[in-house]
C-alpha cells in the first residue's frame, strides 16, 4: 500500500482500477501471455499514467496484483477468518472458502498461479506472496488457540499443527481444483480438515462425539 | 513406457540413466533453464544417441521425465499403496510419504514443477500428469474402499470423498513444504488427513475411539 499514499481518493480509484483488470488478464493469459501495451488497451490508460502510478514497470504492477488478490481472497473469508472462536464460525468460514473459489472464472488459486511463474525471478513478489501466506496461515492459527482458550478443544491440542493441517487441506484442494476442473476436491479437502480439528474437540459437550477422551483418563 | 519397447536390455538402461540424469537437472534449473546440450554434457551422450531415444526432442525427453518421476513416487510409497487395508497399512503409508519428500533434494512436488511449468503448452505432459494424478488418488481410493468392506470403516463412508480429501492434504502439505521450505505442513497435512479419515472409522473396536458412533444408533 506504501505507494498509494501519495494519491490523490480519485488517483487511488485509477490505480485500483488498472490492477483489478491487468489482474484478470493476467489470470487469464499469464504474466508472460501480458504485456504494457495489453493492460493499457484494456484499461484505456495512457503510458505515463500508467508510470505514474507503477513507476517499476510490470514488476510493480504484479507486486501489485499480488497485494489485490490477496486482500480479495482473505476479504471472501471476512467476518469469519478474524475470530474463527465458536464451530459455527468455522463452518462459515468453511462454506465461504467454497463459494469465493467456486465463483472465480478460472479454477485453482489467484496468487498460486502469479506466485509460480515469479517466485524464483521476483523477489518483491516473491516477499509479498511470502507474507500473504503467513498472514491468512496466522489467522487460522489464532482461531484455533482461541478454540482451545474457550475449552472447546482439547487442552494438548497443538494449535499451531492444527491450522497448518487445515491450510494444507485448503491449498491442495484449490490444487486439485485445477487438475479436476471441478470444485468437489476444495470440499472433500475442507470436510477432511474439518474432521480432524473435530478429532481435537474438548470433551465437555457430550451431544458431539468425543474423539480420543479416553487418553486424557 | 511405450517408446522403450523396441530397445534392447542395454538401451533401455542407456535411456533410464539420460532420462534419471535429465530429471535431476531440471529440477534444480526448471524445464527453461535446460537445454538437451546441458544434457548431452551431463549425460556424455551424443546428439545422435539422444534423439534416438527421444525423437521427439526435449518434449519426448519431458514426457518421459514426468513417467520417471511419477514411478519414483508411487514407487516410494510401496509396498503401502497396493494394499491400505489396516490402520497399520496407512499409518506406514504416511510415514514413507514423509520420508520420500523429506530425502529429495528440493522441497515440494518433482511432477508439480514440470506441470506447472508446461500443462498449459504441451498437452504429452499435460496427459502424462493427469494420468498419473489419477493413479495415485485411485490407489487412495482403493484403500479406502477395502477399509470398508473389512469392516474397519462406517457403511455411510464415501470412499471417493475420503480418498480425495486424503489427496488433497498430500498435496497441499508437498507444496507447503516448498513455501515454507519445511518438512512439517506436509507431516501436518498427513496427520490432519489420517484424523480424518479415523472420523469414519467403524465403532467395532472399543480400544480406539468412536467417532460419531452415536449417529448409528
């Protein structure tokens, strides 16, 4: 966001617009298949307004869409990926995640696709896919401690293992999307780590099922 | 395997080492960053040689890397994958999975990198990992299928459903572990997808627990 702060609200609405749709071009054709000249053409931008608003060119400007993509991703979680403290909220959370990569035009995940073709190149996005990760791996994660403060999952639970089975599911089912062309492995996937932070519950609600109480004896 | 069943013992094993040395190379330069004079160089093969095992050039060559990797994988994960029908069975199972992407060389999946890299531009590749990803999860399936006709898993089980939220926590686990340059997502991932999968499992042995035994009832 570092280079927005000097825009004017209407700059910031320009800049905005020219990353929402170089971003989809870019989904669809690949960095590489997305020139300059392509996002100029499809946004109606001039050639200094466009260096005026990514003064590094086409690497700024993935830097960029990186940013955009993953704030659109974690905001397709909100309200529930900032508390995630009750099973209803992750449900929600759960169901979420499906219909936001259900409802994309290309199957597989925005910033997997960017991050491939970049990563080993580019290192500003690189970091940003970086830290991108780190960030919705982090909520999960204090979801899950929050689960465990509030006694509904097993005092021995390891929070930090159990948000990154769940985000494991959540990445290889948006894999499998890809390979299947198909949004059922995103579900299986989401069901499976569903079941396995279930498997972790506290036994302090006897109408769920207890998953290995009796180690705690 | 088809191209090879012309050549003689000798050079079948010629063919072998050039595509096993070409495998090595391109993961650690990508399919871009190899030329067939890299290989001739790291091979000791004359151009001749090479395209007589590879007529089709480094697409051939690709293709046949990708059906070398896949057999090194599946093959890893022997003699567990053929059979999976005990709770020991998929526990050695997991434990090989870790074990072979934690002795490689470079983090994350071997097949992922080249179909990343060229799915989109060479449909030989493209077919070659979609046939092999569809082994593998058939394999998961089949597992799964016999844990429930032994009476190990519940009768309202969906062995494709299990099988595919089991392929998707190893996925996203194996490209995790390049992300974060860590064995642990994908021993994370496993153990996720094995809690999963004992979510299921038939209230027929009271020494392990019973999950959701009650909804029988």
């Amino acid at each position: 966001m570092s280079s927005t702060t000097k825009l004017t609200p209407k700059g910031a609405a320009t800049r905005a617009r020219i990353v929402e749709a170089a971003a989809d071009h870019i989904l669809a054709h690949g960095v590489g298949g997305t020139s300059l000249d392509d996002i100029r053409a499809g946004t109606a931008t001039s050639k200094s307004q466009l260096f005026h608003y990514f003064p590094g060119g086409k690497t700024d400007l993935v830097a960029a869409i990186a940013s955009f993509q993953s704030e659109r991703v974690l905001e397709a979680q909100r309200p529930f990926l900032d508390t995630l403290d009750t099973w209803e909220a992750w449900e929600g959370w759960r169901k979420a995640v499906v219909a936001h990569y259900g409802s994309q035009a290309h199957w597989g995940c925005p910033i997997g696709a960017l991050a491939s073709e970049l990563i080993a190149s580019d290192p500003a996005v690189s970091d940003e896919v970086a830290a991108y990760m780190d960030r919705w791996r982090g909520y999960l994660q204090a979801g899950v401690t929050r689960m465990q403060a509030a006694g509904l999952l097993r005092a021995d639970a390891v929070p930090e293992t159990l948000a990154l089975s769940i985000f494991a599911a959540l990445h290889g089912g948006l894999l499998l999307t890809q390979t299947m062309q198909s949004i059922e492995p995103l579900e299986a996937a989401l069901e499976g780590a569903m079941a396995a932070l279930h498997a972790w519950q506290a036994p302090t609600r006897p109408s769920l099922s207890e998953v290995g109480s009796e180690s705690l004896a």
